[in-house]
C-alpha cells in the first residue's frame, strides 16, 4: 500500500486513443505483480464510483495497465485490497 496520503491521478489512453483521467486509490504488490484500484476521476460525491483493479504488465519494455481477465485472479486480488484498506481504516 502506498505510504503517502491525497490522491493521486493519472491518464490512460485505451487502444481506441480514447483517454481517460482515473483516481488511484490504492497500489499493491501480489503475487509478485502489482495492480492498481482506480475509480474515474471527478465523479460526484453523493455517485457511488465503481471501482476497476488493473493490473501492471510489461510490454516491449514498457510497464502497461491493463484488465484482469482471470475471475478468480481478479476475486483474488480484490479481497486482498479490501484487507489491506480495512486494516488500514482500524489504524
């Protein structure tokens, strides 16, 4: 988990060119892999935001984002997130 506080934002542009700005809530290593929960940047306050997990890979070199398309993966990850938040919010 990241060890500093407010938010960080950041733009990512999907294979369409079509560029998104996203808030990142938390970055975690799993695994040996590191993901990222991230919800849309902006969003209303009384909005309830989903928020997307992806997940960090290597590509010609260069580190790339991308969606989990493993469920379990994905369930597994999530979980992992969730704890590490709630052990974070008893502190």
């Amino acid at each position: 988990m990241s060890d500093h506080y407010g938010s960080d934002f950041m733009t990512i542009v999907d294979e369409d060119g079509e560029e998104y700005e996203l808030e990142v809530l938390s970055t975690v290593e799993y695994n040996g892999q590191t993901y990222m929960a991230v919800i849309p940047a902006g969003y209303e306050e009384d909005a309830d935001p989903e928020v997307s997990i992806l997940k960090s890979v290597e590509e010609d070199g260069e580190p790339i984002l991308c969606a989990i398309e493993d469920q379990q993966e994905l369930e597994d990850v999530y979980n992992y997130i969730m704890d590490k938040l709630y052990e974070e919010s008893e502190e």
